[in-house]
C-alpha cells in the first residue's frame, strides 16, 4: 500500500517483548497482524548467586555478550515492527511493560516520532480488544 492509495493509516499496536499485535485502520478497512520476536527471557545463570560466593571475573564477559546478544535481537524485532508500520500517518503504542517505551525510541530514530498520538500502558489483551481501544483512541 502506498501513501497515494490512502489518505490516513492509523496504526495502533500492542507490544511486550514477545509480540506486536498490530491493527492497521485505512479508509479501505480495518487490518490486524502479528510479528514474533525471538527474544526469550533472559535467564540468570547458575552460579550467579551472591549466596554461592564472589563472582568470577570471567563471568563478566559471558554476562555482557550475552546482554549485547539480548538487545541485538530485541532491535531486529523493534526493525521489523517498524517495517510493517513504517507508512502509518498516526501510531498509538499499548503495552504492559517496557517495550512499549523503547519501540518509541526506535521510532523516534527512525523520524516517525512525530507520528506518536499516545502511548498507553495496557495488560494482556485480546486481538478483538486491542482492536476496539485503537478505533475508540482514533474516533476521538
């Protein structure tokens, strides 16, 4: 779809770590999409405890690689966010937790700051759900 096709595409998505639930509102209808980030949790690994006893210097680098390898990952899912969304004329961003703040940054980076309508903390919510707040946050 291009810019010439519709007029106004207003995109709200809902966000974790995990997931982007993005709907899609053009004069044409009404779009609703997924994307899967392959970032899993990051677990703490044995030994880290300070009940065990000092850290080992060598653990340090592992820590930090595996931190750098964490954001990278992060960022590819934020890219590919940002891919599906990059002609959206208005953004609303939802979510529960910290995702919701850096895909803005990653925004912002990518010169659709100025897109930004709201940014809204929200827990776990259905397709169906997400789909109804962002008609009812772009009716307004």
């Amino acid at each position: 779809m291009t810019k010439e096709m519709a007029t106004e595409t207003k995109v709200g998505l809902w966000i974790d770590h995990r997931k982007a639930i993005i709907v899609v509102i053009t004069d044409k209808g009404e779009e609703t999409g997924l994307i899967i980030s392959k970032v899993e949790k990051q677990l703490r690994r044995s030994g880290d405890s300070p009940l065990k006893g000092s850290y080992e210097s060598q653990q340090v680098p592992a820590a930090d690689s595996r931190q750098k390898a964490y954001t990278g990952r992060l960022n590819i899912f934020y890219d590919a966010v940002i891919a599906s969304i990059h002609e959206a004329t208005s953004i609303l961003i939802l979510g529960p937790g910290e995702a919701k703040d850096e895909l803005k940054e990653h925004l912002v980076k990518n010169n659709l700051g100025g897109c930004i309508t709201g940014i809204e903390a929200a827990d776990r919510m259905t397709d169906r759900q997400i789909a109804a707040q962002v008609r009812k946050h772009f009716q307004k």
